[in-house]
C-alpha cells in the first residue's frame, strides 16, 4: 500500500456517551410522538388524514411513513429552510419575513452561501462586463449547442478552463447537478466498475447509478479499504473493462479533502481512471486556486477527469468537465446533457470569464486575484481556530472555506438557527438523511469579503450559544 504524503485532518466520532444518549433519545421521542399523532389522526380526524390512505381504487399519493419524516420531524424547523430571501447574497444577506401579510426584512451577515471568492456581489468590474454582455449578447442561449452552435463566449471559457486546471480541453454545462448526472453515462456502462467515496454528493451518486455500471463505496477517504475493494474486485475474477475511482476534492459537508497524493499512487499501481469532483475546491484550494491538484503540487496529467462548478467561488452558475481532447470529444458528441440541455446564458458566461481572468492574471498588475485567495485562506483558519478554543467540536481540513461543527442533537439545529438569526447571522444547519443520523451539524461558509469584525460577530455568538445549547464536545481546544 502506498503511503500517503498527506494526512486526512478529520474529527474523530469520539464525545460522550450522554450525547449519544440524548440524542438517540429525541429521535426515539419524535418518532414515538408522531406516530401516535398520526395514529390518533386517523382515528377521529378521518378527513384531515384521508391523503394518506387509498381512495376510490387509487394508492395514496403520500403514503404514511413515505413522508413520516417531513410531516413529523422536519416541519418542526422548516423556519430554517427554505428561506425568502432578497438583494444579492454577498457578505450580507437579506431575508424576507414568511409571516403572511408583512414585508418586514432583516439583513444578516450571510456565512450560508457560497461565495468563496466574493464574485457574487454586485459592485464590482465583473458585475459591469456581465451588465454589458447582456446589451450585446441578450440573456438567454435559447437553444443546444447541438441545435444553434457554440457561442463564442462559450469557446473563450472552455479554453480559460481547460488553462487554468491544467488539461488539454474543457466542455461547460448550464448546471452543475447535470453535469454530474449525465457524465457517467459517457465514461462507464455495464461491465465497468465505479468506486466512489461514501461521502459523495447526490449527482454522483444519480449519475453513476444511470450508468449502468457496478457500483461499490469506500470509506470516506479510506485508502486502505479502496485498495481492499479494489484487490476484491481483480480477485473476483471478472474482467472489468474499466475500473473508475470517484472522489470530491472538497467534501461540503465536512471540509475535508481528499488524500490526492494517495489515490495517485494506487491509480499508478492498480491502473484505475480517476475522476475527480472539484465542485467546491475549485478557485478555494491551493495557493493559485487551481484545487486540490494546486494544492498538493499535484500534476493534473495524473488525474484522468476533473470536474467543477462555477457556483461557489465564481459568482455564476453551471458546471464543467476537463480532460483529454479526445474525452472532451466524445462527451459533445455522445453525452445527453450536453446534446440536450440548453447552452448556458451568456450573461453567466460573462459572469465565469470575468472572475476566473481575476485570477488567471496572478502577477499582471494589481493581484486582486492574490488578495482575494490570501484573503478566504486568513479567514478560514481565523475562523476555525476560534471555533476550536471554544471547544466545540469542528470537521475538516484546515484550509477549507466549508467549517461544519456538531451539533449532535436535532433539537439542537432549529435551536441554533433561530439563535443566530436573532443576532442577525444566517447559518446553514444540516441533519439527516444529508447527515449520519448522530453528527447534525451547522456549517459556516467563509468568503475572501468576511471582515475580522465579522469573524468575532461569529465566535461571540458561537460562545454564547456554546453554553446555553451544551455544545462544548471537548475540553479546551479541540484541535483534530
């Protein structure tokens, strides 16, 4: 087994058995509660509840247990989801009062949106170039690249891209989630395998399974047991005709990244193709932005596909794949996400070649890419450091803009929520099933425009709320 050169900083599932306890307890509490809820429902409220039960011959729309989990449990916090919000979502963000006939607004200091690199705010030279481009290109593609051709300004960001992670050619797509979904399609079919990492996000997970392809999970950034499922599978003596190894380069839910170096060294060994998610570490991670393969001074040639998306450090939308010319061929020829859904607007195409020239032009005048890189770095360690002396209990790696910290109990979530709302902070709180059921969490999102006197908004609030919720996991600095 190769040795990895990095050592994957993750949070050790170790707190006290009284946490575990209650936990499992209020879950036990709800179910118990809804249950007879229901049960009593159906009883003497037989109108109220008769969605739930067939009628005239048809099954029931929404069978009881189907939906036991949003009726019962979720909306109890559904004030935390879902939000009406309004303006642009860059350091703060204004959220629109739901109560039926007010129009009352609240601006808060937003750490629940993506915005690594603060490209989605409106005052900028990005912003202008956007503004410009729907004068001269008007709004919408209004058709497939398949049907109407390629815009040019499509042509320039593919070529930007492909420069900028380091391979020969790049395609982009109007949606990220698609990308994922259609792209598997392409590289794998029956009799392939694909080995992708526990922790995967749902497009993956969609996409691979659209395939065809057999599909077996390995432990979150487990390479011992990758290489154990991946000696199984030579061992059962079926001839694969292609093996694929699925991984994210930043995890969203728990700011860790993927043991790059390590999986590099099995695909030399077992020669698997590597394909690479970098929806969220694209433009965050590495000292140019270029991900993970910037990160650990990686060549991206021994990553066979990276695939990304424009949403969270670029201010736009939609997502790209990037490999060999002959890869990125075959995909516009053959992959139905890319033959069918529409051509991304060019105003997001303005948005994407504007923020990612920011950061391409590292040295060539002045280094607002640089400073706006150095800058999300600073703040992601300052804030997570902080939340560490407080002793709570923080996932990740250390350079991650995406801070995830337990809350354990689901009770705990809404609680937060609504805690830090009144201080006028927007969170995002996240249970299961996005979750294990025992690790609820709430997860900070840091941007390069945070201010340190925002980061302290945030620690003091933390502190606050660390005693009043009982989220103090560990003693002192909890440093993992």
């Amino acid at each position: 087994m190769p040795v990895s050169i990095y050592s994957v900083i993750e949070c050790p599932d170790q707190f006290p058995l009284y946490y575990r306890f209650s936990t499992y307890l209020s879950f036990a509490i709800l179910i118990a509660v809804g249950l007879i809820r229901d049960l009593f429902g159906k009883l003497f409220r037989p109108k109220a509840y008769q969605y739930l039960k067939p009628q005239d011959g048809y099954a029931a729309l929404n069978p009881g247990f189907d939906n036991f989990y949003l009726r019962r449990l979720h909306a109890r916090m559904d004030d935390c989801f879902e939000r009406v919000t309004t303006g642009v979502p860059g350091r703060h963000i204004t959220l629109v009062n739901r109560t039926e006939g007010t129009t009352e607004e609240t601006e808060t200091l937003n750490l629940s949106s993506y915005n690594y690199l603060g490209f989605a705010d409106s005052q900028n030279s990005c912003a202008r170039f956007v503004e410009a481009s729907i004068r001269t290109c008007g709004v919408g593609a209004a058709g497939s690249c398949a049907e109407i051709g390629t815009h040019q300004l499509q042509v320039q960001v593919e070529e930007l891209v492909a420069s900028y992670v380091g391979k020969q050619a790049a395609i982009v797509s109007s949606m990220g989630f698609g990308t994922n979904s259609s792209v598997f399609s392409t590289l794998v079919g029956e009799d392939c395998l694909v080995l992708s990492d526990e922790l995967n996000h749902a497009s993956i997970r969609f996409g691979a399974r659209a395939s065809g392809a057999s599909i077996m999970t390995f432990k979150h950034n487990d390479l011992v047991d990758l290489e154990t499922k991946l000696r199984n599978s030579i061992g059962s003596r079926r001839k694969w005709r292609k093996v694929l190894v699925v991984v994210e380069g930043l995890y969203s839910m728990e700011g860790s990244l993927c043991d790059l170096p390590g999986l590099v060294a099995l695909r030399r060994l077992y020669k698997f193709y590597l394909f690479v998610d970098e929806a969220h570490s694209i433009g965050a991670i590495g000292p140019n932005g270029r991900g993970v393969c910037d990160y650990f001074h990686v060549d991206p040639a021994e990553v066979d596909i990276l695939m990304g998306t424009f949403t969270k450090s670029f201010g736009a939308m939609g997502g790209y794949i990037a490999s060999d010319r002959a890869v990125i061929s075959k995909l516009r020829a053959t992959d139905a996400g890319v033959i069918y859904s529409e051509a991304p607007a060019p105003a997001v195409l303005a948005q994407i070649l504007s923020s990612m020239q920011i950061i391409v032009r590292r040295g060539q005048g002045p280094d607002e890419g640089g400073a706006r890189l150095a800058q999300l770095l600073s703040n992601s360690r300052y804030l997570r450091r902080g939340l560490k002396r407080l002793g709570l209990m923080v996932y990740g790696n250390e350079d991650s803009p995406v801070v995830p910290v337990l809350l354990l109990n689901p009770a705990k979530m809404p609680a937060f929520s609504r805690e830090m709302l009144r201080r006028r902070i927007s969170v995002v709180v996240v249970g299961y099933p996005a979750t294990p059921l025992l690790l609820s969490r709430v997860r900070f999102c840091v941007s390069a425009t945070h201010t340190k006197a925002d980061l302290d908004l945030v620690l003091s609030a933390c502190e606050e709320l660390c005693h009043v919720l009982q989220l103090r996991l560990c003693h002192g600095s909890c440093d993992v």
